[in-house]
C-alpha cells in the first residue's frame, strides 16, 4: 500500500498546488480500496483501510462510522460469507466511482444499523443481494438511493419519513428481495408511479361544490309516487362487476416484504393506523402493494371496533399520507346488518371535531337498508357513505336514495336525493326532490334543502341556494305553483305553513295557475340572450316532432353556440318549463313550456291568475290537510282576469283555496265598472264563474273625462246601489278565459233574487 502511495505521490508532483490538493485527496480516498479483497487479516485488512478511507473525508460523522464498523466487523456480527459479500460489492462501486462520504459512509451504517436491529443472517444476506443487484441492474442513482431509503427504514421504522408526514411501520416481519423486471435497461432512472387518486372520481361529487343542482331533473316521469314502494331488499340478485379504477402495479425491481404489520399515517394534522396488513415496498418509487388489513374510524370519534373497513389489494404512495383502495367492507355495526362493499378513501388534512372529512366510504350499491334511524315509520332505500363520522346516502352507482314517512302504512312524504345526511335525530340534505302526499295528490318540488326532525316529526323544507332557488312547488290537488321560502310541516298536526324568511313585508309568496300566462313574462324570457330560449325550443321539438332531444343536436341544427344553448336550457329547467340533464345535455319539454308558447300564439287558453301574499306576522298560507282547503293570507286583491279588469279584494286579506283553483271568501269583486260586497263567495274554475250568495251591496261605476294619475279616464260612484241579493257573475267562457271578443260587456251578472 505504501508504495502506491508513494507512487501516486510521485506522478502527480508536476500538478500545481490548488489543483493537487482536490486530486491528492481523490486518490488518497480510493488507494485504500486497491487492497480490498486480498486475502489479509481481519483486523489489518478490509476493515482498517475503511477507517483510512473515512479518515480522510475530513467528516467527522464518516470517521465515527468507520470506527463503529470496524467494531462491528472485527467482533464477529458478519458472517464470512457476509464480508465476502461486503468486499466484492464495495470494489464494485469503486469501480463505478461511487464517493467515499455519503454513498460508501451510508453503505457501512446500513450495514450497522442492520445488525443493531438484529436482524437476522439470511434478512442481511438478502439486504446484500439486493444491493447487489441493484449495482448489476439498476441506474448507479438506484444504489445510492437504497442506502439512504435504509438509514431512515431502521432508524425510523419508516416506509417513508419526513418532517411533514410519514408512514411507520410495527409489529409484523419484513425480507428484502429483488424481482427482475422484463427487459430492464440498468441505465434507465426509475420513474415514480402516477399520483393521481381514484378518489378523485369516486368522491368528485362531494369534493365538488360548484354544482347548482341536479343533473336530470326528470323526476315526474319516474314511478316514485306510487305508494307500494317496497322496502325488502332483493335477494339472490348478483351485482353488476365495477371497472377497477385503482391500476395495481407490477411488483418488480428490489423491495422489502411485508407480512403482518400495522402502518401508521402520521402528519402534522393527526394520525390514522391499518393494521393487520402486508404487502411490497418498491422504495425506488415511493410505492407500497398492499394487500388486506382493517383501517377504523377512531381519529373520526367512532368506536375502532363497531366501525371499520377491511381491504383486499391496494396501493400507497408512500410519500403522501393517503390511501385509497377498491373492494373495500366497511362494518358498521348498529347502522348495517352485514358488510356493505364500496370504495375507501383517507387522507390526513386538517380538520376540527365539527368538521371531519376522512376517512370516508362510499358502497357500491343503492340498495342498502340502514338500521336504528329513529322511527319505525321512516323507511330509507339507497346508498351508505360515511365522511368522518356522517353517515351520507351516496353510492358509486348512479341513483338517488329515498326516504319516506308512513302513518299506519300510508304515505305523508317521499324525499329523493343522491346525498342525504343520516343523522341520529335528523335527516339532512341540501338538495332534494320531495313529494308531500295528501289522499291521492301531491305538492312536488324537484329541489329543495330538506330536514326532517325525527323526534318531533317536523318536516322542513327549505329554498336550495342553487340553480331551483327560484322554482315553485307545483300541487297536483290545487293545480297551482307555489313560490315561498319554506314549507314547515309538523306530520303529529293536520296542517301546514308555507312561508317567506327574508323580506316578509315586502316579498310576497306567489300562488300561481298551471294555466296563468302573461305575455310580459313570455318576453322577460328573452334574459341576456338575443332570442326567446323557450321559443326555440319548442319549435325545434315541433320540428322533430319529439318533445325529448339533446341540447348539442338543436345547437347544431340551429348554428347556435352550444354552451350558450346548454346555459339557456338550465335558465328554462329552473323556471320550470322543460327537464334539462346538464350532464348529457338531454332535454324535456314540459306542459308548462308547450303552455306558454301555445298562449303566446293564440293557439290555446289560458289565464291570469296570481294571487300575492304578503304576511309579515303570520304564515303566508297553511294548508289543512284533513280539510283539503288552503288558507291564504296577506291578499291585498289580486286579478281574475287582467284583460276583462275582473278582480277581488278580500276581507282581512284572506281567502281559501280549494280543490282545482276554486276558491271561497268574502270580500269585494271588482267587474268593469261594477263592484260586488258580500259573504261566501265562491270562484268557479272551470265554469270561470263566481257565486254570489249573498251580496250586501251593489255599486256601480261611470268613466268620466277626466283622467287619472295613470292616463286612464277616471271613475266615479254613483249613489244608487243595489242591497241584499245575490247572482252569479259569468266572468267569461270556459274555454275562452280571456277573450275578449266573445262578450260585449267584460262580465256578465245573473241575479237570482
């Protein structure tokens, strides 16, 4: 050796001082490893010119590692096969130029930290042949990415380890292997796998917040209000298979073996274990193939052994503190009878107690039956989801969950929607479609924020702050809209409230006829666009002679923008003309569309009434059920017929609405220039009649020349009046509401005493 030296030494003394200061100590660190491999004594061979070599890195954490090994290899923890082992792989790097500090100096503390673990012979002889062939076959980066990925392995126990998170390893045993890749090209960097989740499809509807509404809103054309809805579930039924998402790697290159350990998610915001898991580690790119395990909801405050998930094969990334796994079983025990099979997703982020997001489930299926909701008259069919420590209504498989209240068998209620929130004493969900039933009628809405008390059996239903904000709710027995904030129903009462929360004294709630039409409102549909979106609609479903079609396909035939149309097909679905899928941009003409552009054109009927409430103190209208009639309040007047100037002005602001938009109440009917006072009057729809039973008087009215603020030739009352009879007055046709040609004079009274 010292004549190599002195060698070296000699050869480079023509080489000028700066520069033979970096070459001397190039060739001063490597000339020990010229002797590694002869056949020297222990303790003056391989282990003393380690100590050299280390030495002369000037390093103080090198020097203590050269001391330590050479401890460790001169007191017998190697094997000779092992040393043998050790000196053929250190020549090799040599031979590849690896540094003495950090690639020699971490080699040597593996090999330390190795036999502190005490690990076993043959799990050292396997950490070696790994090394071994990582030199043989891997890029030289892999080599000294295996030290440095086995420093933190020991001293940590970690599969991954950072100060930001890590991944932590117990209990359980672990090997090292090398699986060689099919036609492996050592001189290619091993790139890390994809990190995008499949989480990020499963559960983009709840990460997702943008959405206004519903996709389809077809939701009439459905057989959901029939009221033989069975709630057994069906049996003997195999599911249809789901398309895997998570694309499971092929295990190759070297790894460390798994076998029956827990992993410990540890971040800065909490920490979460799975246990009872194996599975390969391929450290080269940060991925881990796990298989099996149960991973419970402790960190989200539920009890780790009544509520868990068990997994078949997954894969983590090892760098990020996330797991995501298909197949999953999520038990639940007290909410499911058996194990519900679905999708899992965790991931460590910050959280608060009221706000806890992971881990989170979402089952496969739509049919599941969950138990101990609170009452034994409410009956849930759907999906089982949980985030954190909600239980949600959400399934992989496209479909919506129903709920529904019973009295002795009958319905009260029916809600539909993709995500409820079960809750111990209430159900939640911000978008729901609900059906209220009452004998063999309905009042419906295709969206709205529902809650249901159970308890106390309230209903509450609530305007949704998305693209329905503005839709009515239609009844079925009333053939009217309805546009309020709230509908309150108390299920144990007979009656209930529908309501304005913001602006009591000065918006009203609008109760509206099925066949009411104006043409300012036809106009106003025009909005931001430049043509009425109604109108083109309609006519293109003439033009196909289908009242179904897509919005893309009327875009092209009209040589329209398409996502200018798909924007005007929303504006229409909220206003409650057509039935819109936003998704496949599928499109339904509804009665009410056909209604307007008809009465637009003059092909059919129509009328105008619109009754406003407006009621600061009170509701603004109830609906007793038992009685069928609904009770309106804070009615200034409002119109028969706008263009026939027939309209009512009731007493105490109040009138009831009974079936099919007739109406009872006692008040003042204004008819042109007539002027009708009395008791129990009652609307006729269909006759489009009012019955007069008992007039307390009879005004009349002349137009004089003199005109009004308005522009319209002012009235006058003359003394003479009429008492204490009764008639009928003929507003109109039947079937011609509001044409004004068919009468000479705007109503017409039948006295009968």
């Amino acid at each position: 050796m010292l004549n190599v030296l002195n060698a070296l030494r000699g050869r480079l003394s023509y080489i000028n001082l700066a520069g033979s200061k970096v070459l001397l100590l190039f060739f001063l660190a490597m000339a020990p490893l010229c002797t590694w491999g002869q056949d020297v004594p222990d303790e003056e061979g391989f282990a003393a010119e380690v100590t050299k070599m280390m030495d002369l890195t000037n390093n103080a954490e090198a020097k203590q590692v050269a001391v330590n090994f050479s401890q460790a290899w001169n007191s017998g923890r190697f094997t000779p096969s092992q040393k043998s082992t050790i000196e053929d792989l250190a020549q090799k790097m040599r031979a590849k130029n690896y540094k003495a500090y950090p690639t020699f100096s971490d080699f040597f503390q593996v090999l330390l930290k190795a036999t502190d673990k005490q690990l076993s012979a043959s799990q050292i002889d396997n950490l070696l042949r790994v090394a071994s062939e990582i030199e043989l076959n891997e890029h030289r980066n892999s080599l000294m990415h295996y030290f440095t990925f086995l420093k933190d392995f020991f001293e940590h126990n970690a599969l991954f380890y950072s100060s930001y998170n890590s991944l932590i390893f117990s209990k359980g045993s672990f090997d090292f292997d090398y699986i060689a890749p099919y036609g492996a090209d050592p001189d290619e960097v091993v790139e890390e796998l994809d990190e995008s989740q499949p989480a990020d499809d499963w559960f983009s509807d709840w990460d997702d917040d943008s959405t206004d509404g519903w996709g389809s809103t077809d939701w009439e054309s459905t057989d959901w209000e029939s009221s033989s809805w069975d709630t057994t579930p069906e049996t003997d039924v195999e599911p249809e298979p789901f398309a895997p998402l998570i694309d499971l790697p092929e295990v190759t290159g070297p790894i460390i073996t798994f076998e029956n350990i827990d992993l410990l998610f540890a971040s800065r915001f909490d920490s979460s274990r799975l246990t009872g898991t194996g599975g390969s580690l391929m450290f080269l790119n940060k991925t881990f193939v796990g298989s099996g395990g149960k991973f419970s909801w402790a960190n989200a405050g539920l009890h780790a052994d009544s509520v868990y998930c068990t997994f078949t094969d997954y894969k983590i990334l090892v760098n990020k503190p996330e797991l995501s796994a298909e197949n999953a079983s999520l038990t639940y025990i007290g909410k499911v009878d058996t194990p519900v099979e679905g999708v899992f997703d965790y991931k460590s982020v910050r959280s608060t107690p009221n706000n806890i997001r992971y881990p989170r489930f979402k089952s496969y299926d739509n049919n599941i039956r969950v138990s101990n909701l609170g009452s034994d008259n409410l009956f849930y069919k759907g999906g089982f989801s949980l985030m954190g420590n909600k239980i949600f209504s959400s399934s992989v498989v496209d479909g919506n969950a129903i709920i529904e209240v019973k009295d002795s068998g009958t319905p009260q209620f029916r809600a539909v929607s993709n995500r409820f929130n079960l809750m111990d004493t209430v159900v939640t969900a911000d978008r729901a479609a609900i059906f209220i039933y009452h004998r063999n009628d309905s009042i419906f809405h295709p969206s709205v924020n529902f809650q249901f008390d159970i308890p106390s059996s309230v209903l509450t239903l609530l305007k949704e702050d998305g693209g329905y904000k503005d839709t009515p709710y239609y009844s079925s027995y009333f053939n009217v809209e309805m546009s309020a904030d709230m509908i309150k129903w108390d299920l144990t009462a007979d009656s209930l409230d529908i309501s304005i929360l913001n602006a009591k004294s000065q918006v009203p709630a609008i109760f509206t006829s099925q066949e009411y039409f104006k043409e300012q409102a036809f106009d106003q549909l025009v909005g931001l666009y430049n043509f009425n979106p109604l109108l083109m609609a309609v006519g293109y479903a003439r033009r196909t002679r289908s009242s179904e079609f897509y919005a893309d396909d009327m875009a092209a035939a009209l040589n329209q923008n398409p996502a200018t149309i798909r924007g005007a097909m929303a504006f229409l679905m909220q206003r409650g003309f057509i039935d819109f899928d936003s998704n496949s941009g599928y499109v339904k003409i509804k009665r009410k569309g056909f209604h307007f552009v008809m009465s637009h054109q003059k092909l059919k009927d129509f009328d105008n009434l619109l009754i406003p409430s407006i009621s600061p103190g009170e509701p603004n209208a109830t609906f007793k059920i038992k009685d069928q009639a609904l009770t309106i309040r804070g009615v200034s007047r409002f119109y028969i017929s706008e263009l026939l100037d027939v309209y009512i002005i009731p007493n105490d602001k109040e009138i009831t609405l009974l079936g099919n938009r007739n109406f009872v109440f006692d008040g003042q009917v204004n008819a042109g220039n007539f002027e009708y006072i009395g008791k129990e009057f009652q609307f006729d729809y269909d006759s489009f009649l009012i019955k007069l039973p008992q007039i307390d008087s009879l005004k009349f009215n002349i137009e004089t020349v003199e005109k009004d603020g308005k522009g319209q030739n002012r009235k006058i009352k003359l003394s003479n009046q009429l008492r204490e009879t009764a008639g009928v007055l003929y507003i109109n046709k039947p079937n011609k509401k509001l044409d004004t040609l068919l009468c000479s004079s705007p109503a017409n009274l039948h006295l009968y005493h």
